[in-house]
C-alpha cells in the first residue's frame, strides 16, 4: 500500500477537501497511473451528496472521479497492454466478475459484481474504492484504455464517461444519416451526444432549458435548438423523432419528449435525477413508443469511442480548473453553468 493525496466528502454535506488515501501496490495485472486530468461528472455531485441513497448508498469519505486522463508509472509483471511512460485512461469500471453471462458476452458494465471506480467495493483494501480527483489509481489493465496520442488530454478525460454514457446508446440506436434525434439537456453528456450526432450524420435538435446555449448548441453541431422555457416551442416537432437521448440530471417532464416521438421511436434516458420520473403510459401506448435508459459502455466499446475520437479530432468542451476550485465547480454545476465539462488539472494538487 502507498498513501495518494485526494479530495474526498466527509459526509453528505461536507465540501470536498484534501486528504490522504491507501492504493493498492501493482498486483501482477496492475497498471499504476499517475493522473494528469479528471473530468468533473454531475454523477459525482450526485454521489458525493449521497442523492443515489436509494439505490447505491454512498460510503464516506468518498473521493469521486471517473473520468481519468494519466500516464503509467509502473506495470505488474503480467501486464502486456501497457509501458512505464504510456498515456492510459480509466472510466467508471475497475472491475467484473468475468465469468457472469453479462461478461461473457462482453457487458461487463452490466456484471451483478462490477465494481464501479468509485464507492464500489475494493476487494483488493477490504474498503471501498477511491475514483480519480487523486494524483495516483491503481487499476486491472483489462479495465485501463488506450488514449489517442493526438488529442488533448483535458479535453480526452471526459470522454471516459460522458463520451462513452452517449455513444454508446446511439449506436444501439443506430444514430445516423437520415434519423431525426433529439439531444435534451446540454451539459457534460449533452453536449457530446450533439458532437456524435452530428459526425454519424443524423439532423440533431437540442432541447435546452438556458437560451444562452443555443448559440453554442449550433456551433457544437446542433441543427435546430428548442428552448424548453416555453413548452409550445415543442409542439411542431411531435410525432417525428426516431430518438430521443435525456441527459437532463434533475427532475423534468419526461412525457412532453415522449410525445416526440414517431411511432416505434426510442427515449434512453441516461441522466439520473435522484427521484423517479413519471411516464404517462398514453405517451408511449399510441405508436408503441418506447423508454429505455443506458448506463455507461463496455469496455471494448469504449476503446472503440476513443479511437474513433482519435480519427475525428473529437473531445470534450472543457473549463481546466485548479483542484482547490472543485466545491465551487460543484455549486456551478447544479446552476448548468458549465461549457461544457469541468475538468481538473491535477497538477494543482502538488500545490502547498
Ligand atoms: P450536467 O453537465 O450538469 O448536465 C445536465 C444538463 O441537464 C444541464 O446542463 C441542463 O442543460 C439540464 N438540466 C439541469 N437541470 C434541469 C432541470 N431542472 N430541468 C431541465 N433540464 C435541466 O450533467 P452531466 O454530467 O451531463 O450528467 C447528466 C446526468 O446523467 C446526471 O444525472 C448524471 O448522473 C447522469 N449520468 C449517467 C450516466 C449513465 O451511465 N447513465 C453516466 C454519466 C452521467 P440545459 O442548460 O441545456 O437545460
Ligand atoms: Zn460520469
């Protein structure tokens, strides 16, 4: 074991603060990274402040981050992926079962046993494990990626979940030419649903609830931006999505989207309020509709994201902050103030 410096939330109401935490030494499968950037998720916020009570429970101290940009510093004696100096990526997985039928086929992500990068438990401490606003991780190379050398690597770091938590729901959906897709909530995952929208050549519409973003929902990709503030702005496009992505992170009117829809047509919901949302069943009866969610990508699918990030010179939109700045991005954040992903240079944590 070895201490790493982190900011952690005592408890549901705490800010964030500095403190130490034990990493595993590299096991024989084991690549050791040292963070460079940590994109900021609004699931952290949600972890951190334990507003997922109800169904994954928030163990303190919590140090949240799952969107980690670094470079290795050591490698176990079975590691093949990686060498000491590579540029590696983390997301929300540091580990599955591999041998569930989910695993087996390839959905890790969807292993009754992952373990998530944060607030999961660490089978390796006893304890639980620590995510990415840290300067040291410590990670299984079956779950570390490969990061394109020519991208910018602050800009690269949210791709590991916002970018992975939107492609991979679109291609499900086969998101492409000629399909009309909606993209509701412009923030960390809005705003890269609207950028792979726009490179698989679908007509993306962005439904925002700020009028300041309109400009820059056009400049992400966007063809049509409906402000959501007036509802009758809605109403010319019903009955005419194939898919509808929801990344909106609190509670809203699920069914005014649904309506949307064409017949057969496709709402993944991928944001998650901390309380139920409701779903009229006349929304979806009429035109078997349907409403289904998505949670992150596989393992495989997310090298996939990447390397196609890579092709097309795709990251994410970031504001770089100092780690000292994280209790403020936070309350940021929670005002949809943000263009449009926080990320922390973790350099800053080497400060006195
Ligand atoms: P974010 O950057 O805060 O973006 C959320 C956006 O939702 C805001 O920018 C805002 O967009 C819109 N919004 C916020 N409050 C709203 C309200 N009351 N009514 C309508 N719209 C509202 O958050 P994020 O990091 O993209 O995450 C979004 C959600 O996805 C979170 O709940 C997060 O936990 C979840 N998530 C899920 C997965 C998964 O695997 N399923 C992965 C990552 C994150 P406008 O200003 O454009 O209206
Ligand atoms: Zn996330």
């Amino acid at each position: 074991m070895f201490q790493a410096k982190a900011y952690a939330a005592a408890s549901a109401s705490s800010p964030l603060a500095l403190t130490t935490i034990p990493r595993r030494d590299a096991t024989p499968h084991d690549v050791q990274i040292e963070i460079l950037f940590c994109g900021i998720c609004h699931s952290d916020l949600h972890a951190a402040r334990d507003e997922w009570n109800r169904f994954m429970p928030t163990v303190y101290p919590i140090v949240p981050g799952h969107e980690i940009v670094g470079r290795v510093t050591k490698v176990g004696s079975a590691v093949t992926k990686f060498r000491v100096g590579d540029l590696a990526a983390v997301g929300c997985l540091v580990d599955s079962d591999g041998t569930c039928a989910a695993c087996k086929a390839g959905h890790e992500h969807f292993c009754m046993n992952a373990t998530f990068t944060y607030n999961g438990p660490d089978k390796h401490t006893g304890g639980v494990t620590y995510g990415g606003y840290s300067d040291a991780v410590v990670v299984d190379q079956r779950f570390v990626l490969k990061v394109p050398k020519n991208l910018d690597l602050a800009g690269t770091a949210p791709l590991l979940c916002a970018g992975i938590t939107t492609w991979s729901p679109m291609r499900q959906h086969k998101v492409g030419k000629g399909k009309k897709v909606g993209v509701v909530g412009l923030g960390g995952l809005g705003h890269m649903g609207v950028k792979f929208g726009r490179a698989f050549g679908a007509h993306v519409v962005v439904f925002t609830t700020s009028p300041g973003k309109a400009a820059d929902a056009r400049r992400l990709g966007a063809d049509e931006v409906v402000v959501t503030k007036d509802p009758a702005q809605l109403l010319p496009h019903a009955g005419t999505f194939d898919f509808i992505l929801d990344t909106v992170s609190a509670d809203h009117d699920l069914n005014a989207y649904l309506n949307l829809l064409r017949p057969f047509g496709n709402l993944t919901l991928v944001g998650a309020p901390a309380k139920p949302l409701a779903v009229d069943s006349f929304a979806v009866i009429f035109g078997r509709r349907s409403v289904s969610g998505s949670n992150i990508g596989s393992i495989a699918e997310t090298q996939e994201m990447l390397d196609f990030c890579g092709q097309h010179g795709i990251t994410a939109d970031v504001e770089v902050i100092p780690i000292q700045r994280l209790n403020e991005a936070y309350e940021r954040l929670l005002k949809s103030d943000v263009r449009y992903r926080f990320c922390i240079d973790m350099a800053s944590l080497q400060r006195p």
